[in-house]
DNA sequence: ACCATTATTGGATGACCGTTCAACAAAGAA
DNA sequence: TTCTTTGTTGAACGGTCATCCAATAATGGT
C-alpha cells in the first residue's frame, strides 16, 4: 500500500483554499503574520503555490480582500429579501458580520489599504456599490422614488457608523456589543426620518 | 577641526524623537514599514537605541501608541473651552485630527490592536476617559446635570461614527472630506436630540 | 587637562522573509 | 501498462529582520 504524498486539487479548488488559509491567518494574527509560511501551514499546501497561482504575496492579498467583501456584497444583493432600511441594518448586525474573527480582517485590511494605491481602488468600486445599495433603501423607506442626496448622505453616514461599530466591537468587545449596537444605531437613526 | 560623530541627547528628547519618528513610518508604510531599521533612519538615531530605551520594538509600539492618544486627549481635556457638544464635535473634525497622516497612523495601530491583548488594555483605559467626556458633553447640551445611560449609549454611537469617517476618510478620501463628514453628522445627530 | 559617567554606535548573529525553479508525482488517456 | 499532462514539492538563494553587546566617544565635573 502506498499513501500518496499529496493530493491534487483543482486550480480553482487550490487558489480558494489558499484564499480561505489568508484569511484565517489575518484574523488570527494581523498583516504581520500574513506570511507565506503561515498561510501555507494553515492550508496544508507547500510554498511554491502562492507564487504559482497568485504571482506572489501581493496577489494572494488583493484576492484575500476581495473575498473579505463577498459576504458584505451577498447581504445587499437585490434578489434577497424586500431590503427593507430595518432589514438591512438587522442583516449587516447579524452574526453573520458581527462575528469578531471576520471584523479582524478587516482591520488587518484597512491598515494596509490606507498605504497601498492598488487596494485603495478595488476599495473604492465595492463602496460604491454598497453604499448606492443602502442609499436605495433609504429612499425606499422614506417613501422616495430615486435616491437623493440626502439617501447618499444617509447611507455614508450608516457606513461610517458601521464600520465604526465593527472596530469598536473588535478592539474593545466589552463596550461594544450587539445590544449597544442596536442602540447606537437606533439613537442616531431616530430623527434622520426627514 | 573634529566634527562630533553624533549628538548626544537626554534621554527624555531621544525617546520622544524615536516615537515621533515612529509614528512618522506609521503613517507613510502602516504596520508592516514599522521596522527598527525604518525608525531609526527616520530619527537619525542607530538601531541600538530602540533596544535601549524601549527594551524592543514592542515597547516602541506601545509607546506610539499612547502618544497617538495624546492629541485626542488633549482635545477633551477639562481645562480646555466649555466643551459643548457641538464645539467637541467642531473641534474632534477640525484639521488636526482630520489629517490623512494622522488617521493612517491609527489605521495602523488598529489592525495590531484587534491581535496584541497588551494594546486592547491600554486602548480600554483611554476609550473609557474618552466616552466619559463625550458623555458629559451631551448631558450639558441636553440640559442634564449628570450623564444618564443615554448619554453613554450617545457618546458610543458618536464615537464609532467618528471612528468610522476617519476610517472612510483615509482609504477612500474622495468619498469623505470635511464637508460630507459634517453632513453626515448632522443628519443622524439631528434627531437625536430627547 | 584629566577623569568618570553614560549616551551612542554598528558589527555579529541567528531567525525568518519572499521568490525561484528543477525535480517529482498524481491522475487521466491511450 | 505506459505515456502525457500538469499540479505540487521543497531546497537554495539573497535579502531583511530584531536583538545583543563590546567598543566608542560626547559631555560635564574636577
């Protein structure tokens, strides 16, 4: 009987198991252990193949921050539910986005965002969109046909609150739950009804 | 003619210039710039004095952070106006703490905060002060003698949504500048108001 | 001018980093 | 079975990292 030495995978099946690896290195350690050794022991593959399917540490990242926003982007996506303002804000508090090792990601991100052009780009067309999502949803709920400039100051504002609620609650867990949270947001949001 | 091969300085002025110097690479590489060869090239000091008066790089980074406090702190400080809520908010918006390099720095620390325990006590300790003042500051504008629970939950919300614009404001600056963070304020803090 | 104090330097060291690439082997086709 | 394709391995490389510490030299007191 022989055992295999490894087994092969898929290219797509490799590159979203490495994805998956950088990201779970990321939550756990920051970008300064977003090394290729860690995320190859983490993904049970050998270190040739970050450089093999990603071109390099750089790529690896750029996908890795890509894929941090898929849950964001599948949480206001039109096919789901009515999006109603209420409902949207419940989804983006919800386990789902709350979850402490998803916003350390985040945070990992950011960081590196701020110093990095090519990440600042790729940034800049997913906000659009979720913000323009969440824009159309105020409209919606303050009985508007077509977002105004108020909706998108609204829905910049919702964001920054948001994101704000998401460092809090990661760096400092104790004075930022769900709870506080939803409060947080239904104090501020209580007279924005004009 | 003997040129002195180096300047020697007392030890409170060296720290304080490795920590500037720190905060320096902070802002322009994030995280992963915040090297001892990095700092000490900006500082024009040698490598071995990070060790010296630091006892390591970690120490340094401890130490950068609290001094990312300092104008923070300094802004809320009792002795300072009569601190209304609207001029903490005039001033916590104003051009020192809006400064690209400045939130990059925090953009930095963040990331390293949310994985190092030892950074979460110490943000903790200043959140806390930080949120205390907030609080006050609303109680006063509401025409409460003490700050009730609503204060608190108020100055929580204020501060994420301060957070979160800084955040936005660094890596998508043409999305949030001083006008639309302003606006955005307004919008949700118009209401808040019972 | 000399000495004692002490801030400072920078070479040495060992660990770790990202990248490259020739050799290898798993899996399917013939 | 044998061959071809191609996903995978891991040693080798040059560079950078943090830390240590013996040697050095700037400064102030005598």
């Amino acid at each position: 009987m022989t055992m295999p030495k490894y087994k092969r995978l898929s290219p797509e099946t490799r590159a979203s198991e490495l994805v998956q690896a950088g990201l779970q290195v990321l939550s756990r350690g920051g970008i300064t252990a977003f090394t290729i050794e860690n995320i190859c022991k983490a993904s049970g593959a050998s270190r040739g193949l970050v450089g093999h399917y990603f071109g390099g540490k750089d790529g690896l990242l750029a996908a890795c921050y890509g894929a941090a926003y898929a849950p964001l982007l599948e949480s206001i996506a039109e096919d789901k539910a009515p999006l109603t303002l209420n409902g949207l804000i419940e989804e983006l508090l919800s386990e789902r986005h709350l979850r402490r090792d998803g916003m350390a990601i985040w945070l990992a991100l950011w960081g590196e965002v701020a110093v990095n052009p090519v990440l600042q780009a790729e940034h800049l067309r997913h906000y659009r969109s979720y913000r323009t999502a969440i824009a159309q949803a105020t409209a919606r709920h303050f009985g508007r046909d077509a977002p105004a400039a108020t909706d998108e100051t609204l829905a910049a504002a919702l964001i920054a609150l948001l994101d704000g609620i998401w460092l809090e609650a990661c760096i400092a867990p104790t004075e930022m739950d769900l709870g506080r949270a939803r409060a947080a947001i239904e104090i501020l949001l209580k007279g924005a009804a004009r």
